[in-house]
C-alpha cells in the first residue's frame, strides 16, 4: 500500500506545515469537512453519509439541511438488504453506485458501510448493518468497499468496534473475551482494511474495555495499525472524543463532532496548547497529517508537487489532479442496479400451497393493504436518511407491475401515529443523551378517537378483503422504530397490525403478508396461519417494484435471511446472557472509566444462529432461509484433500419450470461438537442461477482457518482436531448434505 516515492513526498509536504495548520488538519472545519491549508494548497477533506446513498448537504455550521434539489440522489438498499442478496457482485454494484454518486457530489469520503454484528435485535440501527455472521460480512463488505473506491472516493467502513445498541450509546462500555472479539467482531472490520483496503474507518462511540472505541490506543494503533498494518485516516464518530491526550496518542487521525465551536473540539486549540507546553509530542500530529495526506493522494484530491529552489532546497506544495474522477449522481445505469440489488433483496420466507406468484393474467382484482405499501422510508433512520430522487412504493410497485387489466384497491389497514417533522435536524441533539432517552414516541396508549379511527381501518380493509381473491397486506417497521439513537423496547409488530392481520385471514385465508422491517419482528401471532410472507429490509429506491415484481412472478425470489428472526427478546442469548443495556458503574469502576454504563457480550462467540442452534432455542426463520418459486434438488457432493484444505463440490437441480438463483451455504462442525464451539459456522457460500430442469456444480475451497478457533492462551489461531463435518445446505436449518473428514 505504501511506496517510497510517495512517502517521500508526503514528508516534504509535512515538513511546510506549520502547527497551526496541522491543528486544522485534523478537526472538523465544519459539520462534513476536516479543515485544510489553503497556503500549501491542501483543502480539506469532504465528507458524507451514508450507507444507503450520499445524505442532503447541510450549512457548514448548522444542522438546518441547504434546501436545495441539488443534493436529491439515488437511495440504495440497507446494507441489511444488500446482505439478503448473498450476491458479492450486488455488493460490488451498489459499492459502485454509492462511490460513484459521492464523487458525483464532490465528497472525497462516503461514511460508509456500517458492519456492527447484529448481536441484539432491538437495535435501532440493525437496518443499516449486515448479519449476525462474521464471514458473510467479511464477504459482502469487500466488493462493496472495492466498488466505492473504484470512484476516486473512500469508503469509511464504521463503527469500529462493538457498537451493537444505541441505549446511551456513547457512554455504554462494553466487555469481552479476546476470543469473541476476534472470532465474531473484528474480522469484518479486518477484511474491509486487509482485503478491501478501506481507506478510510470510523471509531465508535461506545467504550470497549473501558475506553471510547474513537480514542481507543488498543483498538486504533495496536489491532489497526500494528497488527493489521493499517495506514489509512481514520475519524472519530460525531462527538464521540472526550480527552484530548487519548485522542492525540490513539492513533485517530481526525476529530468530527456536531458542535460549531470547532476551535475547542479536543484535538484543535486543547492540543494545541499541550503540544506547546510539551505535554503531547508534535510526532503525533505528524503521523495523524501523514495518513491524511497518504488518503488525499489516493482518493486523487491532490497530488504532491516538488520544486527544486535556486539554494538546492526543495520546496513541496499540494495540486489539483485534473482528470480526477467527476462522478455522475442520479444515472439511469446505477438506478438499474440499485433495482437489481433490489429484486434479489426480496426473501420468500413462506409460501404454503404456492400461492404466490399472483400471476397478472390471473389477477383481476387486487387488494393492497397497510401503511408500509405506501409509505416512503428514505428520509428516516438518523445519519443513513436520503432525500431521493424517488421512492417507489410497494404500491406504487404493484400498481405499475399489474397495469391496467388489474383493478389495484388499496387501503390504509392500520394507523401511525407520526411523529411531528422537527424543523431542526436530529443530529444537533444526537450526543445529548437526555434529549435521546426521553423518548417521545412513548404514548399512554391511543385517544378515543384515534381508536376510532383504528376500529374503522381494520373493519374497512376487512370488509373489502372478503370481495377480493388476492389480497396483500404490507406491514412491519418504519424509521420512527428503525433509527439510529433508539433501540427498539420489543420485538412486537406495533399499531395493532397483529389484530389487522389475524382479522383479514379469518375471511381470506389466502392473504399474503410482506414485512418491511430493518430488525425481527414476532410475527408468531399469524404466521402459522398466513400461507405466504415475504420479508424485506429498507429496500431503496426500487424496493416496491422489486417486491411487486416477486409477488407477480416476474422475478424468482432469491434472497436469503442474512440474521435470524426470533419470535421474543427473551428467546435471544443477549436476553438470556447479556445485562442489555448494562448496569451501573461501581465506585470503582466511575473512577476508570468515563462511562454511564457497562455490559459484558456474556454470550460470547453465541451470537445469533452459533446461539439458537447451540441451544436448541426455536426461531421464527432461520439464518441463511428463503425459499424460491422452484425446488432445487442437491446431490453428489464430494470432498476432496488438498494440500492446504478440502475442494468441496455439489450437483444442484432446478427441478422446476423457471430460471431461478439458488445460494447454497457451507458450514463447518466438529461432529463431536465440544462445549465451547458452536454446532457450525458458515464458512463459505455461493449463488448461482440454475435453468429450468438443468443442474449446477458449486464449488468451495476449505482451508485450515476454516477449521480454527483463536485460542486465548497462545493468542493464535489453532486448528481443531478430530472428526469435523462439512455441511451443505439451503440454510442453516436446512441441510442437504454433509461429509465427514478428519483433521
Ligand atoms: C452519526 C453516526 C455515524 C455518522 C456520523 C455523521 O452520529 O453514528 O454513523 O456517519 O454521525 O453523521
């Protein structure tokens, strides 16, 4: 990554700066831009949420948006739908279009993917990361970093590291052992920097063993940059720095916060001061401005020239790069694959008696109903929100799918009640934790008359439901639930969707349920009775035609549950083991740590499926699952040693009458499995799309990390011995074949 003749430069230039324009360097100049040293022709950096398409701009120095339609851009499925494709060249699609998009803005720096495990399904980010799985998002972060920065922009993959709630997420303090940490929440974050380069990475603002991952010297300079030979820029999170010494000696590079006061952020006039009376050394600062320059250069936002004076000197200054990347925003060509992503997002989880497809030429009547067909989600969710060029609706989706020769009714079903649009943007009060806990939303159940109005609702869409043969009820989630800043208090499905539901099956067995959700919803009180549910995350732009081209049958489902739906908190192993959201600090404890509360991932390495298969813990859909409008028959498999591992084949027939994709997954277990280990973990998948009655040969290469565990004591990664099983399957609760070897 890094050549002498650049280095080389970049020390020139470091050696112009004065101290006062290194300060500037490395803090906000304002909410989305590091500061620059316009004397030397170095501007500062440009940066911009978010994981689903590049945010609106605000002012400078406030959190009111510019108002313009200049910032409207292509909104892209979460990364949680990105995940469901189990599709690497759909995340190299979408890290291509968002990449393309920023430059197309003029930002040097996307702040994004968000890749925190999905260890607690109340969560209020969930939606904008991936899985509970460490390999599936080590696999689908890579391609999705490399298309991003393809654009002459960085990605800045976040939240670094085990930021999985957002109750008092600045001041919570998380515990774990090394072996969880390393087995389950490093290793996405560890492929994004050694696979995919990312050349940028955010710190977190939850503490981890006691200090804020974004001034965290273990995490940022010991794991990133000794361990894994990082040299990019890393930022803080927006408010997340709290010591000017910690943060200077960390190995952060940059101080963003969401106060205009930028002058007084720790790492501006404070560091200053204490490098002045010699407290901090300038070397730091130096290093911090050698990474920014290291990543200026890389995203071609300036090149370093050199100049030989008359005295033999040489003289460094920064230059524009004139072919630099323009970037395009709002291309037909990335709305096309923000669609492809889309329709392979969409997951059949159910679909008893193949009911669905509702074929057009068989549909005459259709009956749409719920609040989530037709509503728009892009402009919610805290940092990931986006002003769209368009939001297409699952009604909306339905109405162009089935055209004409289809009467498309729709009613509302269920009511939400709204939160009032504030004029002021979230994110001034986002560090204010007072202003984040005391949640609004919370209400002493509804007024008389919005009872009313819900008993009308349900008894409307009901009374239609009994007229009409295909009827599809789109519930779920919305960004007042899914947000950042706020976890969920329950998994229940909320406005009384569960007595919609229920009321609408009792008169029309055939209904079909979607759920538009970013975290597990319980859908236990309907979901034996509905024989069809479609699920799928905040699904962009594209996301309602997608759905309505599955429910018609033009698209063959595909996607694939990248996290397990439990039906109860309490089933989950952070219920069963965690002290979610933390308990109080001892006396002791305040005196170390500048943290309101402090929890232990007592679950270690049983997160998500490790946990419910590991103790037989039923679930709602399991990891891995979805189904297709076609079977598909496995065979054959074979295992062959080599001398690095194992080739693993399968035979996969598409015993139906449709091309359809099918991701098969591969796991590995002892076939004794030991107290401490999970039963499987996946360890390789792939997707593929299968003709009508012809077969497939997937293929997967084992090696000996595949059958490792990080070992506390050595602090290495050894290899387990004995008797392991090589499983295939459909999912992780659906497996097809499975081979024994020995180690
Ligand atoms: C927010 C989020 C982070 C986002 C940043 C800038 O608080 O935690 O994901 O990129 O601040 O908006």
């Amino acid at each position: 990554m890094k050549n002498k003749e650049t280095e080389n430069k970049i020390e020139a230039l470091l050696k112009e700066l004065t101290l006062d324009e290194k300060i500037s360097m490395i803090h906000s100049a304002e909410f989305f831009r590091s500061g620059g040293a316009e004397r030397l022709g170095i501007p500062g950096i440009s940066m911009n949420d978010g994981p689903m398409g590049v945010r609106n701009d605000f002012e400078p120095d406030k959190w009111v948006t510019i108002g313009s339609t200049a910032d409207m851009t292509s909104y892209l499925p979460s990364n949680s739908a990105i995940a469901a494709t189990w599709n690497r060249e759909l995340a190299h699609t979408s890290g291509a279009v968002l990449g393309r998009e920023a430059r197309g803005r003029g930002k040097d720096m996307i702040l994004a993917p968000g890749i925190n495990i999905k260890r607690n399904p109340l969560c209020g980010r969930n939606f904008e990361y991936m899985s509970e799985d460490p390999y599936l998002i080590a696999e689908m972060v890579v391609p999705l970093i490399e298309g991003i920065q393809e654009n002459d922009v960085s990605a800045c993959v976040k939240h670094f590291a085990c930021n999985s709630q957002e109750y008092e997420r600045l001041f919570v303090n998380v515990e774990l052992d090394e072996r969880t940490l390393r087995e389950i929440y490093l290793p996405g974050f560890e492929a994004a920097v050694k696979r995919a380069h990312s050349w940028a990475l955010m710190g977190s603002y939850n503490l981890v063993r006691g200090v804020h991952g974004s001034q965290n010297k273990w995490l940022l300079t010991d794991i990133l940059r000794k361990e894994w030979k990082y040299d990019g820029c890393v930022v803080s999170d927006w408010g997340a720095i709290h010591d000017t010494k910690l943060a200077a000696e960390s190995g952060l590079d940059i101080e963003m916060s969401v106060t205009p006061n930028f002058d007084e952020y720790y790492m501006a006039n404070p560091l200053k001061e204490a490098i002045k009376k010699g407290e901090i050394s300038e070397e730091c600062v130096n290093e911090k401005i050698r990474n920014i320059l290291r990543f200026m250069l890389r995203v071609r936002l300036i090149e370093i020239e050199l100049k030989e004076q008359k005295n033999g000197k040489v003289k460094a200054k920064a230059v524009r790069v004139p072919d630099r990347d323009p970037g395009c925003v709002n291309a037909d060509v990335c709305h096309a694959f923000v669609r492809k992503t889309a329709e392979e997002a969409v997951i059949l989880l159910k679909n008893d008696k193949k009911i669905l497809p509702f074929k057009p030429s068989e549909t005459q009547k259709l009956l749409v109903i719920g609040d989530n067909a037709n509503r728009a989600h892009a402009a919610g969710g805290g940092s990931a929100e986006i002003k769209a060029l368009y939001e297409k609706t699952p009604l909306l989706g339905l109405a162009n799918e089935y055209g004409g020769n289809t009467q498309v009714k729709y009613v509302k079903g269920y009511y939400v009640p709204r939160k009032k649009a504030d004029l002021v943007n979230w994110q001034e009060s986002s560090i204010n934790i007072e202003e984040l806990n005391n949640d609004t939303r919370k209400k002493s159940g509804y007024s008389a008359e919005e009872k009313k109005l819900i008993k009308k609702l349900k008894d409307e869409a009901v009374a239609l439901a009994k007229e009409y043969d295909k009827v599809i009820i789109v519930g779920g989630l919305d960004h007042d639930l899914d947000v950042e800043g706020k976890d969920k208090e329950n998994l229940k499905l909320p406005f009384g969707q569960d007595e919609l539901i229920n009321a609408v099956l009792d008169v029309n067995p055939n209904a079909v349920v979607a759920m538009v959700s970013g975290s597990p919803v319980d859908m236990s009180a309907w979901k034996d009775r509905a024989k069809a549910i479609l699920w799928m995350s905040y699904n962009g732009m594209e996301g309602g035609a997608a759905l309505a081209e599955v429910i018609s049958g033009s698209i063959v489902p595909s996607g694939k549950l990248p996290e397990s739906l439990p039906a109860d908190f309490k089933d989950t192993p952070v219920a069963k083991y965690g002290d979610y959201p933390g308990r109080k600090l001892t006396a002791a404890e305040k005196k170390v740590m500048n943290a309101r509360l402090t929890q232990r991932f007592n679950e270690g390495v049983f997160v998500g499926y490790r946990y419910y298969e590991k103790e037989g813990v039923k679930v709602q859909f399991p990891f891995g699952h979805g189904l297709s409008y076609v079977d598909f028959a496995y065979s054959g498999m074979k295992v062959e040693k080599t001398k690095s591992g194992f080739n693993v084949s399968v035979q996969v027939k598409n015993t139906g009458h449709v091309a359809a994709k099918e991701t098969v997954q591969l796991y590995v277990g002892e076939k004794k499995v030991s107290k401490e280990n999970p039963v499987k973990e996946l360890k390789g998948f792939d997707k593929a799309e299968i003709k009508p009655g012809q077969s497939k040969t997937y293929k997967f290469k084992l090696n000996a990390k595949d059958f490792s565990h990080y070992c506390e004591e050595s602090g290495k990664w050894e290899m387990m011995k004995g008797e392991m099983v090589i499983y295939i399957g459909a999912s992780s609760a659906d497996v097809r074949c499975m081979k024994t070897v020995k180690i």
